[in-house]
C-alpha cells in the first residue's frame, strides 16, 4: 500500500516539473479562511533556474520507477496546468487537516496518470464523487478533482476515522465570502511571492487543543488575533535570499514598540576601525540601551535589582551606566592561525588567535571618562603612547578612546593604525558590502569563500573538521562566497551570495548536492 506521503511526493514531482505564470484563481480561491498556514510555490521558476531536468541526482532517483521517469521526461502528461502557483495548506476542523492543491489542464489526462500510480504501487482506490468532482480515497487521503484542480486530502493526526469526504465537500462548496482571498494580509503576501513562500496566522489558533488556552497568556502581550507570518525564497544568478516579515496587531505592535530596542539603522562610521583582510566575521548593529534595559526587566523583574548590586562594586548607579555607552556597536574577527596537530610540540601562543576588533560610539563622554577613572584604579590598565593596555596574564587587550569612540583590540598593530590614520588603511567601510551592514539594526558578515581564508584556516576546515565538513567544503561550500544577515523587529533577510554570479543559486545547490 502507498502512504499518502510517498503519493504525495509523486503528485507533487509532477508539478516541480512544470512551468508556471500568474493563473492561481483555481488554487487560491478554495483555501479556507481557517487556514492556518499556507505554502505556496512557483514550479515554473523552479524547474527553470534550478535546470531540474539536467541534474543527475534527479535524473537518478526518477529513473526508480516508470511513473517518475515519464514526469521527468514528459511533464504534461500528468495533466497537470503548465502555468499556474500550487500550494498546501493547514487548517483546523475539530482535527488538524493538510492539504496539496495544484490546478488541473486535463481531467483526463489526470485520471490516467492517477491510475498509472495505483497500478505502479500496486493499489486500489475507491472511487466516488462529489457533485461534479471524480473522488479516489485511500485507507488515509482522498484525491479529489474536477476541470479545474486536483486536491489532496489528509488528516495531519493520522485518524482513519475522519470523514475526509465531509471535509472535501467543505472545501469544494465554500462560499467566496469565506475563502482566505478576502483576508487583506494574505493577498498583500500574494503579490509578493518569490519561488518558494509561507504565509501564516495565529487567528484561527483559539480553537485548537493545548493552544487556545494560551490566548489569555497571549492577551498579556497584545492578544493572539491578526498576527501574521510571511515567509520567502528568492533563487537568482549568484545569489538566494531567504526573508520574513511579520506583521503585529495594534495592541502587540503598541507593547513592542514601548521595548523596541532596534529603533535605528546601523551606523556606517564605527567600520572604519574593522579591518577587512582575511575578514571571517563582520557584526554592525545599533540598539537601544535603555529600552533594551526595560525589556529584560519587564520579563525578569530581578533583572535591574541584579544589574545595581554589580554597579554599587563600581560606584556607579545602573542608570549613569546605561548612559555612557550607545548601542552602536561594530565587531570583527580576521584570520586565524591554527599550527598543525601533528607536531609532537604542540603549545598555544597568542599568535594563533584572531585578529579581533571592538568599536563602540561613546553616549556621554563625561560620565565615559569617569568610568574610565573607575578602571583604572579597579583594574590593571597600563596608559601607553595615547592608548592603554590591558595588564593579564592570558589575551592581551589595547583600548584606545578615539574621539568618541572607544576600540578595544588584541591585536597592537590595529589599535597604532586607527591613532596614525583615525581608522584601518584597508578597513570594511571601503568594502563592497559595507552597504549590507548599515540597511538594519541588526547586520552580520559572514566570508564563506574559503579561497580568501589564511593558509592556516583553509587546513583546518579541509583536514581538521572531519569527512563531512571536508566533503561540504568540496561540493556546494565550494561555490559560496558569503552570508549577509540583516535584521529589525519586524523583518529579516538571510542573503547567501555565490563565487559565480552567472549561475542561478538553485542550479548550483542541486548540481552540486549530488556529488
């Protein structure tokens, strides 16, 4: 007997094997508004940017059986429409339901590919109809069509005993008025979709078992109702972005924008002082030190009473603390030099460590410079020529108070270069993507291209991390270049850049997953 999973795999092969345009009205138009969550995706753009048809890996695994191997090589003769989005959506009616929906071409040709699966998994459905719909049910879906669409049904709990012709009919006979298209949110995510996308909402949360009674726990933060999710994967030449949005309503956005401490952008100015040669790791941000200081207090009331017993040790209040540093912080880490493990001789020397900088802007320099009075005389600070020193006996630390900002490095050189130059002769403010770490509060670096890295780092991802990191590096790791990540509240944006801008992102992730 086929599981619905294993049919569903093949339905769904069908459609990734198509093409597509903006024709969704035979899709769109019988989901739900008690859906929960939907997934949408764009088959066309798919089987065109990721070339589904020359990667071996596919070719292989759909040359297992007939039916996989006709989809591949003749995508139309599942009857599926060529042009059109497919989707699979949640949505609960005194049970957890899923289900696939794809729009049809070809009834005929449908049943005849319908009938091919049974034959080929060696299976029976029981045939049926509801009104002008052909059903075919199995032990726990039911595969429900028309001229129009195909639907998969199943029950996500895995009951057998659900009425899944009920709930077909629901579907088929819902009223326009309670379809999830008069939902605004949804249709502003419809006319943002990129290739693959999720769009999800807790409105319909209330009803459903061990989660509803969480809705007086939720009120506490703004209620649990018109609060939604959007979700999207973008594959282009030489790069994929993966983003979200969330959308608040107006009592939860009021409470987050009371402890929202990513007000602002990240400043362009404190990454002059990160140096971009052999860069690993780039981090930018800029926050909101006392509305952050108000949130960890409103979750943890002990918060600020533990925070003022550490600055009593220091003469300081909490609050004169909180004044002397902003949250514009800027952060870098730049090469690594790790010796071989085979030497019998093996000792750790502050020689192998990173290069790592700190810059943070100064809030208020006259309580700054009280502060650094205080460290003086509680720590062994050693004043050199316009910088200090940080006297331990482990990592060595160099602090230099450049106008009004504070750099704090292990690496001497640095620290010297910023007092000569006012920043790092080749510094990331000068880099290509130093645009990618000013556009959020929140912006992160990261240099996956392993060409770039220290002599030294490249033997240790390829020799010292073991198979699967060596084999990671070898396949898709090979291609790859960087990872941006740039944040705020509401939005984030994960952004993976290739070596080889020419070739589609998807291209080379699935060319590349098979060797």
């Amino acid at each position: 007997m086929l599981s619905k999973l294993l049919l569903s795999g093949i339905l769904i092969s069908a459609i990734i094997f198509s093409s597509c345009s903006k024709n969704d009205s035979n899709v769109f138009n019988k989901i739900p508004e008690t859906a929960i969550f939907v997934v949408s995706f764009h088959p066309g753009q798919l089987i065109e940017k990721g070339k589904l048809q020359e990667i071996q890996m596919i070719k292989e695994e759909a040359s297992q059986n007939e039916i996989s191997k006709k989809i591949l090589e003749d995508p139309e003769s599942s009857g599926i429409i060529m042009d059109a989005y497919s989707a699979f959506f949640s949505f609960y009616t005194n049970d957890m339901y899923g289900c696939f929906i794809m729009p049809l071409k070809s009834k005929s040709d449908f049943k005849a590919f319908l009938e091919e699966v049974a034959e080929e998994a060696d299976m029976e459905f029981a045939s049926g109809s509801i009104g002008k719909n052909t059903t075919e049910s199995a032990e726990d879906f039911m595969v429900v069509y028309d001229n129009d669409r195909v639907m998969i049904l199943s029950n996500m709990n895995g009951n057998h005993n659900a009425d899944l012709k009920l709930i077909a009919t629901s579907l088929i006979e819902i009223d326009k008025e309670n379809i999830l298209k008069t939902d605004k949110d949804f249709n502003n995510f419809l006319s943002k979709q990129k290739d693959i996308n999720i769009w999800a909402s807790t409105n319909n949360l209330e009803g459903m078992p061990g989660i509803g009674g969480m809705g007086g726990s939720l009120d506490l933060f703004g209620g649990v109702k018109n609060n939604y999710v959007h979700a999207f994967a973008d594959f282009q030449n030489g790069n994929m972005t993966f983003s979200t949005n969330l959308r608040f309503n107006q009592s939860l956005q009021e409470t987050i924008d009371k402890y929202n401490f990513l007000d602002e952008n990240a400043i362009k100015d404190l990454l002059k002082y990160l140096p971009s040669e052999n860069v690993l790791i780039v981090g930018n941000t800029n926050v909101d030190p006392e509305k952050m200081f108000d949130l960890l207090t409103f979750v943890n009331r002990d918060f600020k009473e533990t925070i003022d017993e550490m600055t009593s040790g220091l003469d300081l209040e909490s609050d004169e603390l909180k004044s002397i540093f902003s949250g514009e912080i800027a952060f870098s880490l730049n090469g690594i030099n790790i010796p071989s493990i085979e030497k019998e001789d093996l000792y750790f020397s502050t020689d192998m460590l990173p290069t790592v900088v700190f810059a943070n802007r100064i809030n208020n320099k006259k309580n700054f410079a009280g502060f650094l009075e205080l460290a003086k005389t509680k720590a062994e600070l050693q004043e050199k020529d316009g910088y200090f020193e940080v006297l331990n006996k482990g990592i060595p630390v160099y602090i230099l108070v450049n106008d009004e900002d504070l750099v704090m490095s292990n690496n001497e050189t640095i620290i010297r270069e910023i007092i000569e130059n006012n920043s790092v002769k080749v510094n990331v403010l000068k880099s290509t993507h130093a645009e990618n770490l000013t556009n959020n509060p929140i912006c992160f670096y990261l240099n996956l291209d392993e060409s770039t890295y220290t002599e030294e780092m490249q033997k240790f991802f390829k020799g010292k991390m073991g198979g699967e990191m060596e084999m990671g590096m070898k396949t898709f790791g090979s291609s790859l270049k960087s990872l941006t990540i740039s944040a705020n509240i509401e939005e984030w944006e994960f952004r993976v850049d290739l070596k080889d801008d020419s070739v589609n992102s998807l291209y080379s992730l699935l060319s590349q997953a098979g060797k």
